[in-house]
C-alpha cells in the first residue's frame, strides 16, 4: 500500500459511530498498531478480538463511520480481517462522503457517495479495495454484508489541505498530514524511513529511521533520504530530531534542495539537488535542533546523514511560494 493512512487515530481519525459493537470496540479498527491475537484470552464479552465485532444474527447489515483525520483523495482501502477466521463478514460495500465540521455523519441526508459495491471478504486477511474517484473526502462508511468482526480499516490516499489554511502561515511542507512523502532512501535496514516525516514525537528508538551499520567509511560516505512538499516552498526552519538515539546518532547532517518535479524521464532519485539548504553540520545525540534557513522555493528536500546511524524525525518548515498556493487552490477545486 502507498500513501498516508488518512483515517489512523496517529493523524486524528476517529471511529464516530456504529450500528453494534458488541463483541469488539469500534475504535480498534483505526488503531495505528498491527492487529495482534492470543487464542483463549476471554473477558465478559467472550473472547478477547483486537478489532471490530458484531453481535450473531443481525437484523440488517451492520455499519461503521470512519471520519478521516486528514481529508484528502482516497486510492485504496484495505478491509483487514486477520485473525478473524470463521467470524468475518462475508462481504462489504463502501461508502464516502464530504461533510463540515458540524454535520451529523448519522444524518438522512448526507450524500453517501459509492467506493466500492458488496464485494466478498477473505477471511484473515488483508482485502484491499483500489479507488477511482479524484474527489476530496472526509468520512468513509464501512457497511458489511453479514456480522462479523474486522481487525483493521486503512485509507491509503493524498492529503488534500484547504488552501486557506496555508495562506499567510508558515507550513511543516515535510509532515506526512501536509502531503509530504518519503520518496527515496538509501537503506531501510533497521526501519522504515517514512517515519521521520509522522506527525507525533518519536517515542523510542524503534520510532525514528535507522540505516545500518556502514563498513566503508570515508569522508563523503553517507545515507540520504528525500521529502517532497505539496507544492514548492520558501524554506526558513529545519528540523532534525535524533531523540533516544543515544549512541547510534547520524554524526552530521547535510540538507540539499531541488525545485525540479520528476517526469517520465526522471524520478525523483535522478534530480538534481543543488541548492543547499543546510550545509554539513555535527548534530548531538538524543536531541531536538532546529536550524534557521533561506532556501526560496524548494519543492524537496535530500537529507545526507554522514556516514550511517539512525534520525527520529525531519521537519522542514516555510511558506508556499506564489506558485504554489496557486498550485494548492487548483487541486482544491479539482477535488470538489
């Protein structure tokens, strides 16, 4: 799956109702965290499920409504049912709809758009639903054919930001919420790069990237991870994050920028990033930094950690150029 899960609970989406939760809470279906099972456990509700489960023998399908924490295109929405075995659904049918802060998703007259029609469901498994509709939306509707349970919901897309609220302020354009992406990284050894561009603070070690352990140390040697923004910005703060990397800390750190867009012909790797938007500078272990910077109209940034080690998080803050508020505004109403 690509993209940001725009309906986690780690980027404030919320499990707002449901016809029957009976045998398992509605809000496990956003919990960021892999479902997880141990046979035999029971509480007063029966056996324990890590997902959302109904009640046997439903009078009429059952639901749920997801609000998103970040609005935006949706591309693929994965109905996981591991280890739900002989009490899946049989099948679903999705739903998504665009509402204002104060409409009630419960309402009758909320226009209930159609993702996907009644599909059969596999039982433990990942079921994967790819999206064409290039409209913006804020709320999903899972309804399923039959009881059962569902571990987890995933709403894979892009964050589509009102332009307004980028207007005049200053934007974190690396955060995952605000549709930056990790689109290349030298080793994901020990973890997973996108990482360092989620929203929370880091919470240990296992939170941040880490690259291995290089062997072939010289004095240019270094991994490098790169950040697309939305759209191009004038860049004034970095941040580089090496919180509970303590003895495993990137030594140094150079921050390069491009104000190229890939094409057919070139990926993002192939760019050149010649813009230096932080020159080489040692970083402290287990540390916050932030840098002052002037780098106008960046559209990504290549972070070289030298030689190896590990880096809780990238911010990359600014302000969108002309251009790319105008770029913000097109893909706005594109999307309506």
């Amino acid at each position: 799956m690509t993209g940001l899960d725009l309906a986690s609970r780690a980027v404030g989406g919320s499990v707002v109702a449901a016809s029957d939760e009976s045998f398992g809470f509605k809000e496990q279906l956003i919990k960021p965290a892999e479902p997880a099972f141990v046979p035999g456990t029971f509480d007063l509700r029966g056996e324990v499920v890590d997902g959302w489960e109904t009640r046997r023998h439903a009078a009429a399908p059952d639901w749920a409504i997801i609000r998103l924490g970040v609005p935006g295109r949706l591309r693929t929405v994965d109905v996981d049912t591991r280890f739900f075995t002989g009490n899946h659904p049989t099948g679903c049918t999705l739903y998504a709809a665009t509402l204002a802060a104060d409409d009630d998703p419960c309402g009758p007259t909320v226009n209930w758009r159609l993702l996907s029609p009644l599909t059969a469901l596999k039982a433990d498994a990942h079921n994967p639903f790819a999206v064409d509709d290039p409209r913006r939306y804020t709320h999903l509707k899972l309804v399923i054919a039959s009881d059962g349970g569902v571990a987890r919901l995933r709403a894979y897309g892009d964050p589509i930001p009102d332009p307004t609220l980028w207007a005049g302020v200053t934007v974190e354009v690396s955060g995952a919420e605000q549709g930056g992406r990790v689109e290349h990284c030298s080793d994901t050894f020990y973890s997973d790069a996108r990482a360092i561009i989620a929203a929370d603070r880091p919470q240990n070690m296992g939170s941040g990237w880490e690259a291995r352990r290089r062997r072939d140390i010289g004095p240019d040697t270094h991994d490098a991870v790169t950040i697309s923004f939305l759209t191009s910005t004038d860049l004034d703060r970095v941040e580089i994050d090496t919180s509970y990397f303590v003895f495993n800390a990137s030594r140094e750190v150079c921050v390069c920028g491009t104000r190229d867009r890939p094409d057919e012909r070139r990926p993002w790797w192939a760019l050149p990033f010649d813009e230096i938007v932080l020159p080489r500078t040692r970083l402290l272990p287990d540390a916050r930094q932030v840098f002052v910077v002037n780098a106008p109209a960046i559209t990504a940034i290549r972070v070289q950690a030298y030689p190896d080690g590990g880096i809780a998080r990238v911010r990359a803050l600014g302000r969108p150029t002309g251009a790319g508020m105008a770029q913000l505004r097109a893909q706005w109403d594109a999307a309506l």
